[in-house]
C-alpha cells in the first residue's frame, strides 16, 4: 500500500525568541497527511499558535526542518514566501474582516492582491461563487461586517480564505467566545468545505474537544513544545498517555 503524501513535514523543530535560554518549541515532529482534516490541540500555552506561525513562514525555526506541500520554506526568498502563501487560506479566530469594505469586497481582496491577471468581472464572480459556497445570501453582500451577524462574519472570512483555491486552509481556533448553536454551525461548515475540495488539507487549532473527536481524521496534542501524541480520535480515546487522558477527559466533560 502507498504512503498517503505528507501537506506538512516538520522535523525537530525548535523555537527560541531569546537567544537559545528559553524554547517555546522543543523539538515538533509532525507530518499531516494531504486531504486530511486535522486539529491541533493542547492545552494554553503549549506552542499551538507558535507552531501555526512556522507554517505560514511568519516564524522561522531556531533550528529543525519544516516542509509544505514538498517544499523547504526557509529557502525562500521574501518574494517567494509572499507568493506561496497563496497556497494557503487563513480563517482568523474573529473573522478579521476589514470594518470599511463589504461582505463582497472583502472577498475580492485576495484576488485583487494576487490575481492581478482577472479583470473585475471576473473577481466579482469568484468572490460570490466563494460566497454561495459557504452559504452566504446575496442580500447580505453589500453590508459592512458591523451590519451582520457573527455567523455570517465566519462565513465572509471562510470565502474570503477560499478565494485564492488554496490548497492547505488553516482555522485559528474557529469557535472560540461562540455559543453553542453557532459554534455547531461552524463546525459543520469547516466539514462540508473539507469534503467539497478534493485534495484539500484542512489545519485546526481548537479548544473544541468534541468538535475536534467528532469531524477531524487526524489530531496531533501538543504539551511543553512537543507532540505528545498524533493520531486518529480512536487513538486518543485508547491512549495510556496519562495526560493525554486526563487532559480529553476533562474536556469532554466541560462541552
């Protein structure tokens, strides 16, 4: 049987902001399979975020090896890295939608950025196919973020993170401070645009244990700067990792 391709390598991977005294990584080995829908949990202060920054090229490593989709990012150049993140969508944990342009504009940003070869008529119909794509109602298009609601928000920044195809989408703790109803809605739109895009890797760091059980295919738990443990929700609910037991068993309990 083939060995499914890997989206990300990271190799050892080593995070010091102050000269080598203090690591907030401490040696991440993970590989997230391609066309996987994987979360990334852990508890606060574990080098989630951290860890998300190496991948999208805002961080290097102090030292480690980290590879995207077959390529070593800290060979690039400025130019270069600017342009492979457009292989990437980000949806922000408050959505980050900019308060002075609409719904479509906001969409279209990414492609007005980076796909200077569409003529406008072109951005414009992406930006609402992206839009119908995430359930969004026309109606809506033309209002400010502060004119609709905080589901719709999500849904303007999911399209907006989908404008580009990429080929990875990243969620930054989507659901955190949502009620219970919408923070369900969410879940279920990161799963329906997961298996709407063939191919696509899906990475989400959350706080949302039962989400995370319930629609990812993968989970990687992060403790002290490392993975403790990376593997299949089966895994973890089989684990003999004491902490990774406590640390599941108390969040189920707590959703």
């Amino acid at each position: 049987m083939l060995r499914k391709q890997s989206a990300v390598i990271m190799k050892d991977v080593k995070k010091s902001f102050d000269g080598g005294k203090e690591f907030v990584l401490k040696g991440i080995d993970l590989e997230i399979p391609k066309g996987s829908l994987t979360a990334i949990i852990g508890f606060s202060g574990t080098g989630k975020s951290v860890m998300l920054k190496h991948l999208l090229g805002l961080f290097k490593p102090t030292s480690g090896y980290i590879e995207i989709l077959g390529q070593d990012i800290s060979k690039f150049t400025p130019d270069e890295l600017t342009a492979f993140r457009c292989k990437f969508g980000v949806l922000f944990q408050s959505a980050a939608l900019f308060d002075d342009m609409t719904v479509l504009e906001n969409v279209c940003f990414p492609l007005l950025e980076h796909r200077r070869d569409l003529k406008m008529p072109q951005v414009l119909r992406i930006a609402e196919e992206k839009l119908v794509q995430v359930g969004l109602e026309s109606k809506h298009y033309h209002k400010l973020p502060s004119q609709i609601s905080g589901g719709m928000q999500k849904r303007t920044g999911l399209a907006r993170a989908l404008a580009l195809d990429p080929e990875i989408l990243i969620y930054d703790e989507p659901t955190t401070g949502l009620d219970p109803i919408l923070t369900e809605m969410v879940d279920n739109l990161i799963l329906s645009t997961h298996k709407l895009r063939e191919g696509l890797t899906s990475i989400m760091v959350s706080h949302d244990l039962s989400a995370a059980f319930r629609i990812a295919d993968h989970i990687a738990m992060l403790d002290s700067g490392r993975v403790l443990l990376f593997g299949t929700p089966d895994d973890f609910f089989n684990t003999d990792i004491e902490l990774v037991k406590k640390f599941v068993n108390k969040g189920m309990k707590h959703q």
